[in-house]
C-alpha cells in the first residue's frame, strides 16, 4: 500500500514536524511505504484555466512542471495526504496551486450528484483516499470551521480536520478512516 | 477623493475573462470626481514585476473589491498568493489595520450560485486578518456564459439583476451605505438542464477543433499498466 503526502515547504514550523511525524508513525504501522512530496513559492506554474488537460492532452497538464509527478502519484497511490497551513481559512497558496493544478485527473463533463449539486466526473475508476490536514499555531474558530466547509460541503469521501498540536488528534482522526483505494465519486 | 482598487483575479493568460468585465462594470459605476480607481489584474501583475507598486496601492486603498473565477471550490491559486503575500508584506512594512471596505464578486461555471460561498467566506477571513471592514459578496453562477450571452434576450433579467448588485457595491463605497449586508446572490434564468447538457456537447466540439476523437476526452494517462 502506498501513501503520497504533499506539503508546503514554506510553512515547516515545529507543529508541522510533530504533525508530520505522528502521520508517518501511525502510516509506518498500517504497513504503508510512505512518499512525502514538499512544493514551495515558485515550485509550480498557476493553473492558467487553459483546460489543455482536458481538451488538448486529456488527463495532463500543458504546464511541464513537478506537477506532472504529482498528479501521477495522485493517481497511483492508495493514499493521497495533504498537509497545508490554514490560511484565511483556506489552504495556502503553495497547496491551493496543487489544488488547482489536480483537475486533469478529472473530466469536463457535468454531472449532477445525489444530492443535487453539480461536479465533474472523475476520469479514474478507483482513486486513492484522500485525507486533507490543516494546520496552525492559534486559529480562529471561523478559520478552522471555514477549512472544513470548503471540502466537506463540496466533495464527497475525502476526510478533513485541523491540527493544532492537540495530544492525539491524529491517532484519534485515524481510527475512525478507512484506508485504501476509493470509488469515484468526488 | 477616495482610493478605489479593483482586484481581478483571472488565471487565465490573453485570454477574454469575466472578472475582468465585472471589475469593470463596477469601476463603470463610480463617479471619476469623487473616486480615484485603481485596476490591478493578479497575473498582469505577477508577469510585469508590479507586486510591490500594486500592494502600495492596496494598503492605501478606502475600498477594494475582489473579483475572481471559483477555483476547485475556493480562491485560485494565483490569487490566494497574491493575498498571501500582500499579507505578508502588510506585517513587515507595519500596517496598521486597513479599514478598508472590501468586497467580493465571484463567478463560477456551475450553475449553483451558492457554491461561491466559502469563497466569499475566505475573503471575509482574510479582511478580519488586515483589519478590513468586510461588506458583502455577489456570488454569480453559470458565470461562464457572461461574455458570450450577456446580449441574449433572456440574458437581461440576470444581466438587470447583475447590474444591480454591482450598483450596490459602487453605492456603498460612495457612502450610501448598504443597510442589508448579506451577499447577493445571482443565478442564470436558464434551463439547468440545457446548461449542462450544452457544456457537455461543447466539450466534444473543442477536441474535435483539437484532433482528437470525443473517446480521447477520456484517457487515463497515469494507470498503471497503461
């Protein structure tokens, strides 16, 4: 089984040393082989909204960057893990980049979800779990809930919480997830 | 004379982009003798070199609005950057709070306007972060029919709707304060159904132009074994 976590290489405080240790504790005794996987300022092109991965080379970005790899990984793991810093609420502009830049391992086309809402389709059958950690010294409360609304009111099976050194918050996160590979619904 | 900066943040490089037009249309409805206006285009300014010039001019600005395409449920990238920094520079210049009024126009290509709302919410976080008196927000959806059937007859009920909201932001930066502050809400008069099914239909024709099959829309080009 295999597990990608991606971080933002500007934002490595002690908290985030502690947080990425713990996950890479507790992946090590699930008997993942773990890959972490850092971007900083510059690392990564902006996505341009050119819609080339969807149009022109479907599935990759038109951008030859580190993101190619990353979406690859994406795709090929069991496990995909997102550390980012809670900024304003939101993720930080390094993995709000990655963010943007993933759409290739999507499809144009609309669809409407169970619940009414529209969303893309994904292009793959099977995706990996997708966990999303913020992190941060001190957050506001509106902050920590804002980080969790924009994923949980929008995707469906991905599981997100903010981290701000609590004593076992991850051990605690952990349990109650099942890992391994997903269906597609997004 | 107020300082006026509109902020559009469009990824997108030489190409038509709807926030633009809405800055626009919002700058269009300040009076010139009462209101000095600032454009600032996020990628324009990354590309030339600005950053720091176009700062300057926010942390000076009385107003400023946001108007940016939905990315992936939240801010884009570029702009999220941009904020980040502009933060960034705030502290290390010692801004003092900003005091600025501060809105947001977002756009997205689903049909739900209210899918905009944790954007709206994020710009609302990063006012209470600079001290900014945050507003209200226009949340727009079907945005990505705007520039190419803004003159279509059933268009104008969106379009008056628009321009109204838009009216409104221009308003209240001139001191007619808004009394409702709650965030507004615009929704294309359109057939979900057909909407969808034209963006759908639309996507074959572009990989047609590109050369490819409508099949090819669907390559998996990272399976494994593939």
């Amino acid at each position: 089984m295999k597990a990608s976590i991606l971080s933002d290489k500007d934002y490595q405080n002690g908290l985030f040393q502690n947080l990425k240790g713990e996950i890479n504790t507790l992946l090590d005794h699930k008997g993942f082989e773990t890959e972490f996987m850092e971007i900083g300022q510059g690392d990564l092109a902006f996505c341009m909204g050119c819609f080339g991965c969807w149009t022109k080379k479907p599935g990759e970005c038109m951008v030859s960057d580190r993101m190619a790899s990353i979406n690859r990984k994406f795709v090929q793991s069991d496990v995909f893990i997102y550390l980012s810093p809670v900024v304003f609420g939101q993720f930080s502009a390094n993995i709000k980049n990655a963010l943007d830049r993933w759409i290739p391992n999507i499809l144009p086309f609309f669809e409407v979800r169970p619940d009414g809402s529209t969303m893309h389709p994904s292009r793959y059958d099977a995706l990996p779990k997708v966990i999303i950690i913020g992190y941060g010294d001190g957050l506001l409360e509106e902050d920590v809930q804002l980080f969790t609304d924009i994923t949980k009111k929008h995707r469906r099976g991905v599981e997100v919480f903010v981290y701000q050194g609590e004593h076992e918050k991850i051990s605690g996160e952990f349990s109650a997830m099942n890992f391994g590979k997903v269906g597609p619904e997004l | 004379m107020k300082n006026v900066v509109l902020l559009s943040a469009s990824p997108k490089v030489n190409e038509p982009s709807v926030s633009k037009y809405l800055a626009g249309m919002v700058g269009d409805r300040l009076d010139a003798s009462e209101v000095e206006k600032t454009y600032i285009d996020v990628r324009q300014s990354m590309m030339k070199h600005q950053i720091q010039r176009d700062f300057e001019a926010l942390s000076e600005a009385d107003a400023l609005v946001i108007v940016f395409p939905l990315y992936v449920f939240c801010m884009p990238g570029i702009l999220t950057r941009f904020l980040e920094d502009y933060y960034k520079f705030r502290s290390e210049n010692n801004k003092t709070a900003s005091n600025a009024k501060v809105y947001a126009v977002v756009n997205c290509g689903f049909p739900e306007s209210e899918i905009n709302l944790e954007a709206v919410r994020v710009i609302r976080s990063f006012c209470r972060h600079i001290g900014a008196n945050f507003r209200f927000g226009v949340m727009i959806g079907g945005g990505g029919m705007f520039l190419a059937a803004k003159e279509a007859p059933f268009m104008k009920k969106v379009m008056a709707k628009l321009e109204e909201a838009l009216s409104a932001i221009a308003k209240d930066i001139s001191g007619e304060d808004r009394g409702d502050l709650n965030d507004i809400q615009i929704a294309m008069k359109f057939p979900r159904r057909l909407y969808l099914f034209m963006g759908n239909a639309g996507w074959g024709v572009l990989a047609r132009k590109n050369g490819l099959h409508k099949k090819d829309l669907y390559k998996k080009p990272y399976l494994l074994n593939e």
